[in-house]
C-alpha cells in the first residue's frame, strides 16, 4: 500500500440540492405520508443523492423539514449549515420565500430579479418538479408556499460574494448540477461572471479585478470604487477577461502583486501557482538585468531592478492585455502592488 497516493477529493452537496430534499420531505409529512428517516432526490445529471433528516416539524397547515449541508472537501462557507424548508398551501402554484439567512435580491443583473428571494433558477425548478412529482403520487394539487430558511446565514454570508453581489439579509440558494466538486475553479468563475453582470446593469464604467485581498483594497481606494465594481479576479484573470470581452465595460482595472502581474505580462490568463510560473531569464531580458534571471522568486527580481522592473512589467502586461483582449474597446490599466499594498508599478489611462 502507498502511503503517498493522492486521495480522491470528497464532493459534496449544494445547498439547492439540501433545499429539494427538505421540500419533498417536508412535502410527505404535510400531505399525510409522515416523515422519513431519509429522503432521496433526482439531480438534473440523473444522480440519486439520499439525505438524512436533521429536523423534522409540523404544525396546523405546515411541516419543516432540515437537511444538514456536507460539501464534501470543498472549502465551502456553508458547509454544515442547517438548510430548513418550511412548506404550507399557496393560494395557486408554487411559491418561494425566504426565511431568516436566506438573502433577498437588491440590485439588477442576477438571474432573479430584484426583490426576489435569492434562490437560483436550478434549485426552483428542482423543488417545483418535487412539488409536481409529490402531488401527482398524493393526490394533492400541486399548490405549495415553500420558505427556505438557514440559521446563522446573514453571519455565513458575509464571508462570500453576496454583499458585493447586492444579495443583502443572508446566503444565496445555488447549484446547477447539485454537485458540489471540491476547489471548482468553474463555481469561482461563475461568481466573476455575476459581478460582471451586476456592474453592467447598474451601469457602472469602472471595474477591477484584483489577484487578492490586498491588491484589492489599493485598487478601490486608488479610484474610489464602489464594492460591486470589485470583480473577485484572483488567479482566474482569463475568465474575467473572456467574459469581459462578450461583455464590455467601458473601464478595467487589473491589480496584484509582482509575482502574478509578471505571469500576466509573459502570456498567462490562469495565475495560479501550480498552473503557471514566471519565467526569470523572459524576466531578465524585459528588465535589461541579466542578474535577474538567477532570482528565485519574482519578489527577489523586484528587490534587484525596483520600481523600473516593476513599471516594465506593467507595461508588458497591458501589452498583453490589450492585444489578446482589446478588441471590445475596453480601456485597460495595470496596478502593481507590494505586500504592505503600497503601488509600485501603473500602467494604462
């Protein structure tokens, strides 16, 4: 047996997938079934999740029903959170509400319109197909009030992008497949495209994307930015930028620090450090100091050619912006940060 063989990541559960399973569990008990220990659901992909109840509860014309989140070994806020359904009769259809921890919608460009409680468009019709399924094998009509309530999710929400977003009063209820998949670089980019859409329908000109939370803090307050003209970037700058490109905005910012703004100006969209590295001897030749190409960090590069090292690369990072990204009109600029989050290198208007 080895004992250093990579062990599969555990994926886990979205919280649109812990809401179906409370709805339809929720839904046997109101409608004369009684709870069950465990409550199976269909996912769009056709995979068959089971969930054990953490809560059950029924009253006079209602039944509730908890389901415990596990995201697997994704490093996900919301996992453990209580993710409760409260079903009652509608006077016609199906209708969502939120409950205390659940977010409402406050700003334009999402895919639920303003004032809507911030439930996705997957998980609705996740529950709605429950609601269908649940009736037709009961008998009843499929006319249900389904509240999805989280405990302790204004404090959850607070540690992701739904402020930014403008989802204010608690979390969002998400998911496309039901899957969560551990480290999903897919679900960061998702949430990259949702800012951009919320900075373009409040029309906003300016935004930025920054590789961290330094760079950004420097970025804002350079330009006097409002929080939803901060796009979450990180290393994920290509799946800003592409997105960007289908959908302009006039102005884009670009911050962080050496290491990540040098990648940027030697060709790479994806930041991260296992999936690009800086070349120091490319390096060397754009800053005119052979020494360079012996650094070993791009830090120590900096500390040996300065604030002329680091102008250049932000030149060359435009550069390389505006000529894979440029043809949208969009009016780029470079911001180069230290780690004390003082600018030592600008390039752009």
């Amino acid at each position: 047996m080895n004992d250093d063989a990579p062990t599969e990541l555990r994926r886990g559960w979205t919280t649109g997938a812990c809401a179906t399973a409370a709805t339809k569990a929720a839904l046997l008990a109101l409608w004369g079934e009684g709870f069950p220990r465990e409550v199976a659901i269909v996912l769009p992909k056709g995979e068959i999740p089971v969930f054990p109840l953490a809560l059950a509860e029924q009253g006079a014309g209602w039944a509730r029903v908890g389901i415990t989140k596990d995201a697997g070994d994704d490093p996900d806020v919301t996992h453990g959170a209580l993710i409760i359904a409260t079903v009652s009769a509608s006077e016609g259809g199906v209708v969502f509400r939120a409950g205390k921890g659940v977010g409402r919608v406050t700003k334009p460009g999402l895919p639920i319109g303003v004032g809507e409680p911030a439930i996705n468009p997957v998980p609705r019709q996740m529950m709605t197909a429950v609601v269908a399924e649940m009736a037709r094998a009961t008998g009843h009509r499929p006319d249900v009030t389904i509240n999805i309530s989280v405990p302790g999710g204004e404090e959850l929400a607070l540690k992701t992008w739904n402020p930014r977003l403008g989802i204010a009063g608690g979390l969002s209820i998400l998911g496309t497949t039901g899957v969560v998949r551990p480290f999903s670089c897919a679900a960061w980019i998702a949430s990259i495209h949702r800012g951009v859409d919320v900075a373009r329908a409040d029309g906003l000109a300016h935004v930025a994307g920054c590789t961290g939370a330094t760079s950004e803090k420097t970025v804002q307050g350079l330009y006097g930015l409002p929080d939803h003209a901060m796009l979450d970037m990180g290393d994920f700058a290509g799946g800003m930028l592409k997105y960007l490109v289908r959908h302009p905005i006039a102005r884009v910012t670009i911050g962080g620090g050496i290491g990540k703004i040098t990648k940027l100006a030697q060709g790479a969209v994806d930041l991260h450090s296992g999936r690009s590295q800086v070349d120091f001897a490319g390096l060397a030749e754009l800053a005119g100091l052979p020494g360079v190409a012996q650094a070993n960090t791009a830090l120590e590069a900096y500390q040996m050619g300065g604030a002329a090292l680091a102008r250049q690369v932000a030149r060359a990072a435009l550069a390389q912006v505006q000529d894979r990204f440029g043809g949208a009109g969009i009016a780029f600029d470079i911001v180069i940060i230290d780690r004390a989050g003082r600018i030592i290198g600008q390039a752009g208007p």
